[in-house]
C-alpha cells in the first residue's frame, strides 16, 4: 500500500500553490455558544434605513426564496432572479425525502449536539464545526417557520409532526411531506417570497440569468460586488442591475456529468462567473453520488430520476449470486441465489449504509458482471418481504408515490417485480468558498445553499441539504449581511461606471461569440462527451492516471467546443440553445479544475474513493494529517492556485469510519 | 418506430404562429417525450434550422414548468406530465400534434413557451399565511387532525403546470386558484386569512383575464397531480362565506 | 387585463381588479340561484300539467283556481303576478350572465382565429358531457322556446291549431299538429340537456360539491334523474295528444 508522502504528487504540475486562509468571521469560545455571540457582535441597521439598502439576490430556491422572503420582511430593497418562469420552480422543488431538525419528538436521544455529531462524522471530517453546529441549532427554528406557513407535513393520528429515520441515522429526526418535502418546502418559501412582491420589497425577474458579476471599488479602493449583468431570457437584451449587496443562491453543479438528478437548467455559470473574477471555489471535486436512481435505458437519455433514499429503510437489495443469472426474471430466482450484499458485507447498518457506500458497492456488483438491466446497470431494491411484512396498504401509503413514479418511468410495476436501481450524481458539497458569515472572499458577495460549500464536508448526509438551504437564507444570512450592509448604503453606481460597461461587454461579446462559431457538432453532444469523461474518472472512484487523462481530455473539448459548436438562431429573443452554450462552456472549464482538486486530494474522503488510498480490504482510507483541509482555489488564467483552509476539531474527535 | 409530428411554431409573442409537421425515423418506445423532442431538436440544430423551444426543468413531474396539449389534450393522453409520458404512450406511424397551451392570460412566448406569470400574481395576491421569519411558534403547538393533514397536502401537490387552463373550456384557472384556498384553508394556521384569502385571489384570477368556472371538471381530468374537483366547490363556498361576512 | 403585462418578467401586480363583489365567481352565484327559482317552478309547472289528464273542465278550471288562490289577500292573480316577476327576474339575470361569462370565457380560451387547438382529435377532451357542451345554445333554443310558448299558452296570440278560450283545447288543438310537438319535444330536450348539466353546476356552484370528479359526486346522478323526470313529465302531455288522441274529441 502506498501512502500520498510517498511520492511527489502529480497535481502539483497543473496548479499553484498560495497562502493558507483562515475563516476570520467565527467566534471562539465553546461552540453553543458562538452563533449568540455572532448575531450579538453583529451591526444592526436601523428599520428606517433599510428601506435605502438594496440587494440582489440570484436564485430563488431553498437559499434563494428563503433570503428575499425574509430580507424583504425587514424592509430591505431586494431583486431577485432565477432563469425560470417562476420561482416556484427552483431545483429545490424536487426533493422528496425529507428535513432534519433536531426536535427530538422521538424521544429516541436526539439533540442539537447530536445532530451536529452525527453532521460533522457524516461529513467524514471535512466540514467546519462552527457552521455545522449553527446549522443543527436552527434547525429547530425551520420546522417551526415552516409549520407556520402551512408546510404540510405528515402528521400522526393525534395530529402532530411525525418523522422517519434516513439513510445512515440511528435517530428518527427527518420530517417529510410524502415524497415531497422539497416541493412543500419550496411553496412555503415561494410564498412568503410572493407575499414580498406584492408588498413591493421584492422585486422578481423570471427568465431571467446572471451572467456576470459586477466589482466596484469603493472609495478607499476595496472592490465590493455591486451588481450583476443579467441576460432577459425572453428579449435577449442584457441588464445591469446594482445594489450595495450581491447574494448567489444558484444551488449545484451536478450537471457537469451530463447526467444527474439537477434539473436540465442547474447550471455553474453564477458561481463560475464569480470565480473568474476572484472568488474562491472550494472543494469542487466533492460530489455526492445517489444509490438509489432510476437506471439509465439508453443514449438519448436526458437526465435521471432520484428515488427517496426512504426506499431503503423498508426494500432490500440485492444482485444475483451467478452471473447467468442476471438475464433472468428476478422473481424466479431462488432466495438462495441471491445476494444481499449489503446486509452480507454490513451487518450493522445493513441496507442503511451511507449514501457513498451503497453507491460504490453498486458499482463493484456491476463491475463484477452481476448488474442487472440494460447494460448491465442496475441491481435489485426489492419490496417483497416488505409487502408480506406490513401489508400492500402500508407500502402504498408510505411509498406509493414513489412506486408510481418508478412505474411511470420504467413501464415496470414494482408491486410485483423488484425495482432496479443505480447510483447517480446527486448533489454537489464544494462551491464558493464562504466565512462564518456566508460571504465569500470577495467583499459584498455572499453564497447561500448548495452554491457555497459550507456545511457538509466531503459527504452529505440525507435530508440535511434543505436544512442548510432553509437555515442559510432564513436564519443565517439574514442576521450576517445585516452586519455588512450596517456600513451601506453605499455609493450609487451608474450603468455607465466603467467596470458595469466592461462587464455587460464581457457578456454581449460572449453570447455573439457562441453564434459566431457556426460550427458543426451541436451543445449537447458536447455536453454528453463531457459527462462521460467526468463520470468515468471523476465520479465514484478515481485513480491519479485517470484524472490526467480527464484533464487533457476536457483540454481538447474545450478547444473543440469553441471551434465547432453549433448554436441556431439570434440573440434577441429566446434561444434555448444559445441559453445551454453558456452553461457548457462553464461547464469545461469547471469540469477540468474538479479534476484537479480529485487529484490534488489523494485521500479517499467522504464519498470519494481515491484507488490510490484504500485500506486493505479495500475500504476509504482518509488522510487526516494532510488533507484536513479544505481546498479554496482560486482562479489563474494559466493555472489554478489552492488556498487551503485547516480544519480543527475540538468537540468531535476524528475517527476512521466504520459501518461494519 | 417512426412518427411525424405536427409542432406550433411561432417566432415570438407578436408573429404569427402555424403547424409544423417533421418527421423521426428512430423513436425507441422508452424515450420521454420530452426526449423526443430533444431529439428533434438535435436534428433539425444539424439541419441548420432553430430548434422547437419548450419549458422543462426537473423532468421529473415535479417542478410544472413542461406542458404542451398533445393531440389536443393537455400533457396528452396519460393523466401525468409531458416530462413523464413516455413513448410508450405511442405507436409507430403515430402522427402527433403539439401545441402550446391556449389561454387569453398565458401568452405565447416562443414556439411552446408560454408565460404564466399570471399564476405568481395570483399566489402574490393572497397565496400564502401571513407569518414573518423567526415569530413562528413551536410547531407541535398547534396540531392538525391527520385527515385535514392530509386534505390539505393532497391539495397543496399542485405544481402549477397550468395544465387546467389548457383543459378548460373557458380558459378558467379555478382548479389552480381553489387547490390553494384549500391548502392553506383547511390548516388552523390558515384561517386568519380565509375569508381575505379567497377575496383576493378571486379578483385577481379575474383580473389576469382568466375565464369563469361553469363546473365541467375537464381540469381535474387532466390534471397530473389528481388536484380534486371538490376544492372548486369549497371555493365557491368559502367565498360566498366570505360575500356574506361583508368581506368584499 | 393579461395584455398590459410584461411577459412574464417583472412578477408585480399590475393588473387593475375588481371587487370580488362581481367576480365570474359572484356571477355564476347569481345563474345558480336564478336557475334554481326557474327549476323550481318548472317542478310545480310540470305538476300543475299533469292534471291536463283529469280532463277539460277540471284542468280550465285548475288553471283559473290559481288566479284565486289567496285572494282575500292579494288582488285576483296577485300570487301569479308575484311569480312572473320573479320569474321574469331570474330569467333576466340568468340570460344577462349568461352572456357575459360566456363573451369573457371565449376570449379567456385563448382562441387562436376560429379554433383553439388546431389538433382535429381530442376534441371532446376527456371526460366533458355532452351536456356541458351545449349550455349556451342550448339556453338559447330555450329562450325562444320559452318565448313561443307563453306566447301560445297566455294570452292566446300564437295559437297554432286555432284558438280556443279554454286553455285545455288550445292544448289539444296545438299538440294535434307534428311540427308543434316536434318543436316541444325540442325544447324539451334542450331543458333536459340543460339542467342535466345545470343542476350539478348550480349546486357546485353554491358549495355543495365534496366528490374528487364529478363522475363520482351524488349531485351527478340526481342531476340526471331531475333532466330526465322535467324532460319526460312535460313530454307526456303532447305525446298523450298526439300519438294517443287524449282530449280530442
Ligand atoms: C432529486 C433530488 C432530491 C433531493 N432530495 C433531498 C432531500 O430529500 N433532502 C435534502 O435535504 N436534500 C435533497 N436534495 C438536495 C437539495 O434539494 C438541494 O441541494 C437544495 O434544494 C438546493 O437548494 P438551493 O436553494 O441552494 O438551490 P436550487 O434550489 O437549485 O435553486 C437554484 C436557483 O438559482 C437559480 N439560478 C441558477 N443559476 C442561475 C443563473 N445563472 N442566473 C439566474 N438564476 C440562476 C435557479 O433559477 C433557481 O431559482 C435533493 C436534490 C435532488 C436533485
Ligand atoms: C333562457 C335562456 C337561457 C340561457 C341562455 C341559459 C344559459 C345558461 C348558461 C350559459 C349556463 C351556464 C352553463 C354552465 O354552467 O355550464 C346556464 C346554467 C344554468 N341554467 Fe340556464 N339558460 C337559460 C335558461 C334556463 C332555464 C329556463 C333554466 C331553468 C329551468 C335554467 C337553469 C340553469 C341552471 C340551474 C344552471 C346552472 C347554474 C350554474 O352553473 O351555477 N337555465 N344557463
Ligand atoms: C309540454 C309541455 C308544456 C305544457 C303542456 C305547458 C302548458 C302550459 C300552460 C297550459 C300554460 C298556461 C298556464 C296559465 O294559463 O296560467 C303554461 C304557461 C307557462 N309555461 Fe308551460 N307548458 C309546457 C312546458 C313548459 C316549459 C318546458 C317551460 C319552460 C322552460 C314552460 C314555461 C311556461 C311559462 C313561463 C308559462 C307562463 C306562466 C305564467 O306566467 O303564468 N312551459 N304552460
Ligand atoms: S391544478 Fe393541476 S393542472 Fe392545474 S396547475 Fe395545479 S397541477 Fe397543474
Ligand atoms: S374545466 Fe373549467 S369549467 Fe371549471 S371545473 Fe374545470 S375550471
Ligand atoms: S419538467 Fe418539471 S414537471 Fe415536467
């Protein structure tokens, strides 16, 4: 076994190396104590000022709606956008689990501290313990704020809040709508966004997509974000918004593999954009991959279908012992002949293992020839002892729509034969780089939500990406930009300062640029191409000859794609294709530096499997003494360079993982 | 199989717009429809020409922004989303017509693009409980029977395709306006405002130039999350409660 | 209106409303109501013919009694002048927004030229009755029938088959000619579609719907029943004269 001081690491080739950073914004002192301590050193802004203040908020999900809602409550002036034609359909929409919160309604142990606990561990190390703790102790006020705007939540038969237990938690403290949470979360948070507009503190663009920050130097010359350059999907013409405090709550990048479970439309191109003009992006490789996906059917697929990881408490998967097998109707297979595996490997967690492990254990059963399904893709998550367990009724009722999903997609009935799954990307942990405080390393632009790589480390435990969005934009930012915006307003800004007329030139030459080209393959197949590369070798498992391999390959991509992509029609109204050119084109640049950061991590962390860094019965092995950081890298024209960031544990002691 | 489809093409919201009809050589029965109409697209971007333009996001029935009437029905003809039929739906030889929806209040933007922002105002006038950030009470403070629960959730699934505008003959957003009435009107958290809720939303519903409701029921049919019919009638009842209070 | 606002980009309210007060809404309360009233005199109407059975005499004389009723104290027809005001009222709101929601509906439907969906298929949707689909011109064929009729029956102006002062044998003697009888079975049919389709609306209308379609709802099949029993229970009485010579002498 070979450990990473062994050798010179290879990555060092593709990118510099600059200062460490530091979070300066998180108090000291004991941890339950820090985030009280934050709002009480925190500015206030008079009410009466706010009404002067203005902000720009991009995004309307979880984050995003959540933010405007309760910033336009306070009286500030806010401007949000999302490229949608309403903001009601943000990604966030299609989450179906659920949201933790630690109430404890179970009476089955849990607390803030153990939420935390379990938050930090389940992060396999790599997240702050400060933000982790400030999210477990919010996460309290979510479920009230929520219940208050009419989030139906489940309820049991004595009318209060039920909750289940999710994928690798020994606690009951998940709260669901059906298989709907995300979309009942949304609406409460669109709402109360709705209710702002009509107010008038908010005012919402749709179909509408932010292609360009906008940094002003201010008197003493620091460079503040002040604006964004937006592109009105419908007329084409560009826009130039300003104001004295600019938020990105854009979500996630998971469509850099092509295929995922994002929304067509996710995109990077707002954090991108904020990159190349400074802000750190931190952790981009730490990806999380599902386990329990609709597998792909064929090439012209276009995205794939989560299905609650819930599906896990009661199926059970499984595989074929013999690969003759794996043709066969799988209700003819003897109980004898079948493998279930992770029960077999897992004893304690069984089919409950953590989301990376039950993907990459997939993934092996596949590799070794017992996947089942076209390609070969698939392995069984099987209801029948579930249904001869607790009864048709029961199943339907907790997973009907779930099945009726699956048997709306797959043509199957899953009633009665088992459903097949398989892993895909899911959700994206890094993002741009952000303090205690929500606010990047440039002045004046915070990140909220899936955008910035806060609370979650190198793995995402289930149900805790809503808590985040939700504690981000109702709870957290709200009280830190005040902090910021207490010094504002700040000077106006014309559309005619010279930094606005630069970057709303740097957009116009761009979209002409990607008509310019006129060449011959079309966005997709570009995106296609890229996907696979990123799938093969930077998704579940990655190896230091792949990584170099994918970099010069999405080199040559990118050189391809500005020389021979094909996009139809005008810039003056709306041009879908034109819209999926930007997106790809950030995408190849994202893409190639995701590579790096997997090779620059030689550790095995989270949900990502680093060949080189494996115990000797073939489990993650993590580096604590070196990589216990996390990487910020900032943007070069000819190479990245990484700022690291340590992390230090005072109340959770690291420890290896075991789920044995 | 191979299919020809009849597509609206309409440059933008002041041009005219007409059938189109393309024909697919290599349509597999597993494809969404959505796929195939990528397919198209990629096909005729080759051929030089602009791509069909059409909404979609989360294609997995969730977020409403597809919808396009397929030979004439509204998401076509399984009870479900445009992003979740599948070519299954069809067979080879099939001719298929696609068309935006039509309403005086959704306006075409492009090809099968049309605007409902009328929906958001709607919401805007009156669709949500009036509850600023952090005054929430305790959540198990105020239980809700599970069967409100329920009632109120069945409801609240509306995804806002519009599907039911599409469907109605007069062109009435009822079934959308009256699944949040409900929504929010059957919680204990709700009824503060249920009588100035329905008030409101009403007027703006009729505002947006959206027709009367004559009970046809064509919405819920068509409907892809089952939205029920019953919460038209408890509209009317809300708001004829409301008219009686004086509240109008 | 949805014109003066920008596509879909600035989600402001912008549009001018109306008081809830004189929504589609309110509208259709006031067809529902006045639907119910027409209904209901239908139901004593169709009552009151049936005596045509018992004979000339009995059945003038029927007719005359109601000129009486209550006379000490209303004037001589007082209570049928009572309801012909309010029938007349009804009919008048009923038909004022009819016509209204009807031109607001069609411009809500999004026509584009003469045509909504240019597909030739779907076009009875997927579960619409007949019935819904000849509200408007249905009520239309009604109002001149209802016209034609009272025309013929009051003051003994139309008098198809020759006039006569005993209603009775204006009756007879109309309903002895086809075209008579064919266009009341018309008329009577077009009641029948429309209240078929205008019982369960009216009642939905006024909140009593709790069924998830309305194949399921109750107020369906007594929706039916009511269509079936006024279409049938008025066609007796021409049909009796016609094909069976009752009260032909
Ligand atoms: C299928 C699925 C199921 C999930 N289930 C769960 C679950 O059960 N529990 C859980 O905790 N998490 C779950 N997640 C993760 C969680 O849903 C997301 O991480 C979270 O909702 C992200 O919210 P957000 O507000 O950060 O961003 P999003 O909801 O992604 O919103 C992004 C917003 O930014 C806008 N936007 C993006 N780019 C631009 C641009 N360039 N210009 C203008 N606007 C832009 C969009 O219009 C949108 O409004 C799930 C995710 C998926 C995909
Ligand atoms: C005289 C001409 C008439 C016209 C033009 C007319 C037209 C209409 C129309 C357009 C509707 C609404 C259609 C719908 O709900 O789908 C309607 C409803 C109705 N009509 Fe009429 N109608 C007429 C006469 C009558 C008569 C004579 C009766 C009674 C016997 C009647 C009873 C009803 C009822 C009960 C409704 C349902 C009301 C509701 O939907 O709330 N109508 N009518
Ligand atoms: C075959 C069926 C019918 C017969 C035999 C019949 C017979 C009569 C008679 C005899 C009268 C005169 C009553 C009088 O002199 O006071 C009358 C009046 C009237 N009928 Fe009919 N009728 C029939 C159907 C209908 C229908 C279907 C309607 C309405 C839709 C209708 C509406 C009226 C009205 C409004 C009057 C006037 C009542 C008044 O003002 O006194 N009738 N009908
Ligand atoms: S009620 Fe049904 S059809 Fe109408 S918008 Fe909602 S989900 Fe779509
Ligand atoms: S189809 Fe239309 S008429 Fe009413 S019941 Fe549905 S809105
Ligand atoms: S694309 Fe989201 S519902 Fe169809």
């Amino acid at each position: 076994m070979t450990s990473p001081t062994d050798q010179h690491n290879v990555s060092e080739q593709f990118h510099g190396l600059g200062d460490d950073i530091a979070d300066t914004r998180a108090p000291s002192g004991p941890i339950d104590r820090r985030w009280e301590q934050r709002k009480f050193d925190a500015k206030l802004v008079n009410a009466a000022n706010r009404r002067k203040i203005s902000v720009i908020i991009v995004g309307t999900g979880l984050a995003g709606a959540s933010a405007a809602a309760t910033l336009g409550e306070a009286g500030y002036q806010v401007t949000s956008f999302c490229y949608q034609d309403s903001p009601r359909r943000a990604h966030s929409i299609a989450a179906q689990g659920g949201i933790n919160a630690a109430k404890n309604y179970r009476n089955d142990g849990d607390s803030v501290y153990r939420l935390f606990y379990d938050t930090v561990k389940g992060g396999d190390f790599r997240a702050r313990e400060s933000n982790v703790y400030r999210l477990a102790e919010v996460s309290v006020n979510i479920i009230d704020q929520c219940v208050a705007q009419g989030v139906p939540f489940a309820r049991e038969y004595g009318g209060l809040l039920d909750n289940r237990s999710f994928g690798g938690v020994q606690v009951s403290r998940t709260f669901y709508a059906r298989g709907q949470t995300g979309q009942q979360l949304l609406i409460g948070a669109y709402q109360a966004l709705e209710r702002q507009v009509a107010a008038g503190t908010v005012t919402m663009h749709t179909r509408h997509e932010m292609l360009e920050i906008v940094m002003v130097p201010d008197a003493d010359g620091t460079e503040r974000a002040r604006g964004v350059i937006v592109r009105d999907l419908v007329t084409g013409e560009v826009e130039t918004h300003t104001a004295d405090a600019v938020v990105l709550a854009t979500g996630g990048y998971g469509n850099v593999f092509f295929l995922s479970t994002n929304a067509m439309g996710s995109n990077v191109t707002a954090t991108w954009r904020a990159h190349r003009k400074g802000a750190y992006f931190a952790n981009p490789c730490f990806t999380q991959i599902h386990p329990t996906c609709i597998p792909v059917s064929g090439d012209y697929q276009s995205k794939l279908t989560l299905m609650s990881e819930s599906l896990r408490n009661d199926g059970r998967i499984w595989v074929p012992k013999n690969k003759d097998d794996v043709e066969k109707d799988p209700r003819d297979i003897p109980e004898e002949d079948r493998d279930y595996y992770l029960e077999r490997i897992y004893p304690a967690f069984g089919n409950l293992v953590p989301r990376d492990i039950a993907s990459r254990a997939a993934k092996y059963q596949c590799d070794d020839g017992k996947g089942v399904g076209p390609g070969g893709l698939g392995v069984y998550l099987d209801f029948a002892d579930a249904i001869e367990r607790m009864g048709r009724d029961t199943v339907e009722a907790k997973y009907g729509n779930l099945f009726d999903m699956y048997a709306q997609i797959t043509g199957e009935n899953p009633y009665e034969v088992p459903m097949r799954i398989y892993p895909a990307v899911h959700y994206t942990m890094g993002g741009l780089w952000v303090d205690y405080d929500l606010q990047s390393n440039l002045t004046g632009l915070f990140v909220a939500g899936e955008a910035n790589f806060s609370e979650h480390g190198a793995n995402r435990l289930g149900a805790s990406a809503l808590m985040q969005g939700l504690a981000d934009g109702y709870f957290v930012l709200p009280n830190t930009i005040a902090n910021y915006l207490a010094d504002g307003p700040f000077e106006k800004i014309g559309d005619d300062h010279p930094r606005v007329v630069e970057a709303r030139q740097a957009v116009e030459e761009r979209v002409e640029k990607l008509l310019a080209v006129d060449g011959e393959r079309t966005v997709d197949s570009f995106h296609k191409e890229l996907g696979h590369i990123m799938w093969d070798y930077c998704g579940m498992e990655r190896t230091e000859e792949g990584l170099v391999k994918a970099i010069s390959l999405i080199r040559d991509l990118r050189a391809e794609f500005w020389r021979n992509v094909k996009v139809t029609g005008e810039s003056t109204n709306l041009n879908q294709a034109l819209e999926r050119a930007g997106r790809v084109a950030d995408f190849l640049e994202l893409g190639e530096l995701m590579c790096i950061d997997a090779l620059q991590r030689r550790e095995s962390c989270g949900g990502h499997f680093r060949a080189e860094s494996q115990t000797e019965d073939g489990e993650a092995l993590r580096h604590d003494d070196e990589f216990a950081y996390v990487s910020a890298w900032e943007f070069g024209e000819q190479q990245p360079v990484l700022h690291k960031e340590q992390l230090e544990y005072e109340y959770v002691e690291m420890k290896a993982r075991s789920y044995k | 199989m191979k299919i020809t489809v009849n597509v609206w093409r309409q440059k933008d919201a002041d041009t005219k717009g007409s059938m189109v009809s393309y024909a697919l050589d290599d349509v597999s029965e597993h494809m969404s429809f959505l796929e195939m109409l990528d397919v198209l697209n990629e096909q005729l971007t080759l051929a030089g020409e602009e791509p069909v333009a059409f909404d979609s996001d989360c294609r997995e029935g969730i977020c409403g922004s597809c919808g396009v009437v397929i030979n004439g029905i509204a998401h076509g003809p399984e009870v479900t989303t445009t992003c979740q039929l599948h070519m299954r739906s069809f067979s080879d030889g099939d001719v298929i017509d696609i068309e935006p929806w039509r309403a005086g209040a959704f306006p075409v933007v492009k090809d099968l693009v049309v605007d409902r922002g009328a929906f958001d105002r709607i919401i805007a006038a009156g669709g949500y409980i009036s509850i600023n950030t952090g005054s929430a009470p305790e959540a198990n403070n105020t239980p809700v029977p599970k069967e409100d629960a329920d009632h109120a959730f069945a409801s609240a699934t509306c995804i806002g395709c519009g599907a039911c505008v599409a469907a109605c003959p007069n062109g009435s957003a009822m079934l959308f306006t009256a699944a949040k009435i409900n929504h929010l009107g059957l919680l204990p958290q709700g009824q503060p405002e249920r009588e100035s809720r329905v008030v409101s939303m009403i007027e703006q519903h009729d505002a947006e130039g959206f027709g009367g409701c004559t009970n046809i029921g064509e919405c819920t049919a068509a409907c892809p999350k089952g939205i029920p019919l019953d919460v038209i009638s408890q509209l009317n009842r809300d708001l004829l409660g409301a008219l009686a209070a004086g509240k109008a | 209106m949805a014109d003066e606002v920008y596509r879909g980009v600035v989600t402001t309210i912008q549009t001018r409303r109306t008081s809830a007060k004189r929504s589609t809404v309110a509208l259709k309360y006031s067809m529902a109501v006045s639907g119910l009233v027409m209904l209901g005199y239908l139901l004593v109407h169709m009552y009151g013919n049936l005596k045509f059975f018992q004979g000339q005499e009995y059945f003038d004389e029927y007719l005359a009694g109601l000129e009486e009723l209550f006379t000490p104290y209303l004037p001589e027809g007082g209570l049928l002048w009572i309801m012909r005001v309010a029938l007349i009222t009804a009919l008048v709101v009923h038909v004022y927004a009819a016509m209204t929601l009807w031109r607001r509906n069609k411009a809500a439907a999004g026509y584009v030229g003469a045509t909504r969906y240019h597909s030739k298929k779907g076009r009875t949707g997927i579960q619409r009755s007949y019935a819904s689909f000849t509200m408007r011109w249905g009520g239309i064929i009604l109002l001149l029938f209802i016209i034609g009729h009272v025309a013929q029956m009051l003051p003994n102006w139309l008098a198809p088959g020759g006039a006569s002062d005993s209603t009775y044998e204006r009756v007879v003697n109309g309903f002895e000619l086809w075209w008579v009888v064919l266009l009341y079975t018309i008329g009577l049919v077009a009641v029948g579609f429309h209240l078929w389709h205008g019982f369960w609306s009216a009642l939905t209308t006024l909140g009593q719907n709790r069924s998830a379609t309305r194949n399921e709802s109750t107020i369906t099949w007594v929706s039916t029943f009511i269509a079936a029993l006024i279409c049938f229970g008025f066609l007796i009485v021409p049909f009796a004269v016609f094909f069976f010579g009752v009260g032909t002498s």
